[in-house]
C-alpha cells in the first residue's frame, strides 16, 4: 500500500520546487508543471517499475518520456527527489553551464533523461520506438509517456497514433495532459480539439480517462487500470483531466501561468499556500 | 596514373540495399525503417529475410525518426529509408531535436539525392540536403559515389556510434571502387596523382572527375584526384596537402554551392592556406525535369564542367 502522507507531503513539497525553480531565473513554465504534480509523483514513486540508478537502455525497467518537454520544472523536481540526482541541482534550473536546461535535453547527461524534447510533438514517437525495441528484446516492462493537449496539434502526433494501432503496439500508455489551456488562451479558443476520446478511438486506441487529475487516488486508480489494459493488442490513452496551475490559487483556472514565473510577493503568497514538507532543496 | 575501370553501371541505392541485406545477417541489432519506398530503397530483402526487425511506417516521415530515435533505447542501431528530400527538409527539426541534440545512434540513408533523380523534377531533387545535415552539431554526412562504396559505407555505419546521414542516388553509374575496400569515415580517398590541380569530387561527380582528369592530361594537364565520400567531418589534411603541392582547386558536387562540399573545402582553404577554387555545383537553383544526363549537363556537373572549371582555376594560380 503506498505511503499516502508521504505522498501528499512530496506533492506539496515538489509544487514549493516548481515555484522556487521559476522565481530564481525569472522563466519557466509553473502553470503546466504544477497540473502535473500529483501525475509524476504517482508515476515514479508508484506506479512505474524503476531501477536504481539510470542508464541510458533501461532495460529491465519502465521507462517514461516526456513530450511536452516546457514542463520541465515538475519533472526535474520529481526526478532529483527520487534519487535521480541530487536536489541542490535544482538551484541551477536554466542557469549557464547547468545540466538542467530550459527543456530537458540529454547533452548534458542529466540522468533521468532519455530523449530531448521542448519543440513540440516528437515525444509519442519516440516513445513508440521505445516501445518497439521493448518488444524486440522481450522485455515485458511499458513505455509511458506525457504530452499535452495543446500540444496534439502538431500532426506528428496523429502520423505516431496511426502507426502504434496498426502495429499494435500495446506495450505504452500515453497521457494527455487534458487542461485545455495553451499559451494563446484556451485551446477552444486556439484551435479545438474537437472529441479527443472519439479521435483516439476511431484510431485504434483503447481510451480512458481520469476524471480528477489532481486527485492523487484519481490518479492511482486511473494508471492501474491504464496497466491492466496493456498487453491486449491495443496502445492505451489516457486522458487526465488537470487544472493547469493546480495548487496555487490565482495561478489556477487561466492560460496565464503557462510561461510565466511569479514575482517575490506571488511566490511568497504561493510557498504559503504550500508550506514546507519534506524539506526544501 | 592509375587508370580505373568501370565494371559495369549500377545504382548507388542497391549498393546500400546489399549492404543493409549483410548488415541483417551479421548483425542482430540493426532494424530498419521506411517509408512507403521499400523498393526504391532496395530494403526489399532485409524486410524478406527480417519481417521482425523491419518498420514500415507508412507516408509518415516525422514519426519515423522519432521511432529511429527511440528504437536506439535498449540497443538498436536504427536505419531509415527514403527519398533525401524526405529524410532532410521534411524532418529538419524532429532530426534536430530527437537524433542530433539527442546523440541517437540513427543512420538517416537517403536515396535520390540530387538532379539525378531526374524526371520526377525539382519537388523531389533536394540539392540542400548536405548543407542542411552537415549544419547538425554531432551530425556525419557522407555522399557515397558508387555501388561498391556505399555497400561499404552502409557496414561502416553500423559500426560507428553516432548520427550518420548517408546520401546516395538514384541512376545508374559506374562501379569502380574495390569490391573489397575497408570505407574509413573521414578519411578521402585519394584517387590519382597529379601536378597542376586537384579535384576534389564527391557522391556522383568522382566519376566525372576521373574522365575529366584523362582529357584533360591529353591537354597536358596533370589532375589530382580526391573523392572526399565524407563531408563531415572532412578530412582537411588531405585536402591541405594536395592542394598544397598543385596549387589550385576545384570541388565538383551534385549539390547547391551554397552549404556543399566546395563550401567545407573553401572554408578549409581559408583557414589554413588560401589558393584559388572553382565550384562545379549548381547555383542557388532548383531543377526540373528531364534525364539525368540532359541535367547534369544543362546544369554544368559533368566531366565538360569540370574542364572548363579546371582552365579556369589554373589561370587564377
């Protein structure tokens, strides 16, 4: 059974990261990173089968791929809290000479990452190559992934839906970070999505969705059954419904946040509103 | 001076389909890719002998590197296969991001490249594509000039860790390279030696090359000949040390003067020990339709061009 105070400690502890990450170098994405805290914490302290340590094959292991790369805050923060590297690194998120850049990047050797990603839509293909090599060494573990919603208009995307179906590639679970807000405003009002379950659907997919995306059980009950669905001749989506800028009050709700770091008083008001917990890098 | 023979005209792209069909023999890591061109890419007989580690992606260019670039996950060496036009501009930025910045062990091999495709005309003659790939921080360009070289060039790959984009054509030409050679990336291949100029040929101008250095030593000119097969990284101290002793240059190329071989070599020059260059390319335009004989010599890259280009060049000295 997971450990849901420590848990819920992490979350809160990993949003304060994402804040004082964005605040320090003035850029960054908090509004994205922040949706998706209670998702990678799920991930990769419960749900993804880890090795210790990180090796660029991870064979043996689950291995995750992040597509909406803007998001890197939430992911560098999760990842140096479960041991990938050390947490002070987060002092250095987008400064010169750092391993953690404005979107993850593997040039710099940072473990945890696999792939590069920032210029949108390119990680549903990787990941499915991933997957593919997954197959060819019989290795039972799954590929996740995240993208965004906003995100699934570059049509790379649909050319990598069409391909896993027809190849049944049924060894990945893709989450769609479903908050419905991208830079320009909401994606209703920037290009609309339309049926994105239907869409995945008449493409083959076996579709479900997570209701309460900022429900750390939501989002444990909802991945379990993402697993329990791989391995049956179908890729699997998820689509997790999120509130971009989850956590801190007037962050929530707006595209406002998506790539903007708040001020000394914002984030004071926002570190209030999520007090220390574990500890501080 | 060694006279080199033609053992009889063959596409560049079958020698990289025989060198891929020995490549799934001896080694089980290699997987390829294609893109609804598995003929015209002669993939056919990998893809018979190895349905498992073969991927037919479909019309779908994009997300066939990225599945390249993931597939490098846990070992494989990932070949994709297309027109050069497809395997370049088409996919700049997920080869970018996802292969070059990524350091993915992917071979982009990319056949009808250049104005030798021929009749399909200028939407599918990419002439940009060197400039394009050799820009790529980490990238390896190589323009093989035969079937026996890129047979060679395709096992070479394989061995290298590291981003390769290989570019080979479509017509047939002569095969005159050793069946046997050992293809050293990075390391020109000096043809013959020479006096007055060096021709620095790469990809289906070495051919052409060679017959202009025999017309022209019945000129009484002596023509050092270098088929430089890769552009990045180049070897710079061969060039540096023929150009050195004969004094002038000129590079001969299926590929727009700008961002091409004649480029790299420039540059090189320029650097190190300026002497005067002519650039058999074409000049900052697209082509069109016809044969690629017709073309090659309406748009001045063949033997002829590189006389004319070679008086030229020795006046200037």
């Amino acid at each position: 059974m997971p450990d849901m105070n420590y848990l819920n400690d992490l979350i809160i502890q990993v949003r304060r990261d994402i804040l004082r990450q964005v605040h320090k170098v003035n850029s960054g994405h908090p509004g994205g990173s922040l949706g998706c805290t209670e998702f990678f914490v799920a991930l990769f302290q419960e749900i993804m089968d880890r090795k210790e340590g990180f090796d660029m094959d991870g064979i043996g292991e689950d291995i995750f791929f992040l597509s909406n790369g803007h998001i890197s805050p939430v992911f560098y923060s999760v990842l140096s809290r479960s041991g990938y590297f050390p947490v002070e690194e987060l002092n250095t998120f987008r400064l010169i000479n750092s391993r953690l850049q404005g979107h993850p990047a593997t040039h710099e050797g940072l473990p945890g990452i696999r792939v590069a990603s920032g210029s949108l839509g390119q990680g549903i293909s990787v990941a499915l190559g991933a997957a593919c090599t997954k197959k060819l060494n019989n290795d039972q573990h799954l590929i996740y992934t995240l993208c965004g919603d906003g995100e699934l208009q570059e049509g790379q995307n649909w050319e990598a839906i069409m391909f896993a179906a027809g190849n049944k590639i049924d060894n990945i679970i893709v989450t769609v970070d479903y908050n419905g807000q991208q830079i320009d405003g909401s994606t209703e009002s920037v290009l609309p999505l339309g049926n994105l379950f239907g869409k995945f659907e008449a493409f083959g997919w076996d579709v479900m969705e997570i209701k309460e995306g900022n429900n750390l059980q939501a989002i444990l009950d909802g991945m379990k059954e993402a697993k329990s669905r791989t391995g049956k001749g179908k890729p699997v989506c998820v689509l997790m419904h999120t509130v971009m800028g989850h956590g801190v009050d007037f962050m929530m709700h707006t595209h406002a946040w998506h790539g903007k770091a708040p001020n000394d008083e914002q984030l004071a008001i926002g570190l209030a509103q999520n007090p220390e917990t574990i500890g501080d890098y | 001076m060694k006279k080199y023979v033609d053992t009889g005209k063959k596409d560049t792209r079958s020698g990289f389909g025989a060198g891929l069909t020995e490549l799934g023999k001896i080694n089980p890591n290699v997987v390829a890719l294609c893109a609804d061109l598995t003929g015209s890419l002669k993939m056919d007989e990998f893809k018979s002998n190895h349905p498992e580690r073969f991927f037919q992606v479909g019309v779908a260019e994009a997300n066939m590197i990225g599945l390249a670039a993931g597939m490098t996950i846990g070992g494989k060496i990932p070949f994709t296969g297309t027109f050069a036009n497809f395997s370049t501009g088409r996919v700049y930025d997920q080869i970018r991001q996802s292969v070059a910045y990524s350091h993915k062990n992917v071979k982009i091999c990319a056949s009808h490249a250049g104005i030798t495709l021929g009749e399909d005309g200028a939407t599918h003659q990419i002439l940009e594509d060197i400039g394009l790939m050799k820009m790529l921080p980490g990238m390896t360009v190589i323009n093989t000039c035969d079937f026996n070289q890129t047979k060679a060039a395709t096992l070479a790959i394989a061995e290298h860790k590291g981003p390769v984009y290989l570019r080979f054509g479509r017509p047939k030409v002569p095969n005159f390279t050793p069946e046997d050679q050992s293809f050293k990336i990075g390391k020109a291949v000096h043809l013959q030696d020479g006096e007055d100029v060096t021709l620095i040929a790469t990809g289906h101008l070495v051919w052409e090359a060679l017959e202009a250095a025999e017309a022209l030593s019945e000129k009484g000119i002596s023509a050092e000949v270098i088929n430089i097969h890769t552009i990045k990284p180049l070897d710079e101290k061969a060039i540096l040390d023929s150009v050195r002793k004969t004094g002038c240059v000129v590079t001969a190329e299926e590929h727009n003067y700008y961002g091409g071989l004649g480029e790299s070599v420039a540059r090189t020059l320029s650097t190190h020990a300026p002497h005067p260059q002519e650039f058999v390319a074409t000049m900052d335009t697209f082509g069109e339709s016809g044969t690629p004989a017709q073309l090659m010599e309406k748009y001045g890259l063949n033997a002829e061009a590189i006389i004319n280009a070679t008086l030229k060049v020795i006046d200037r000295k």
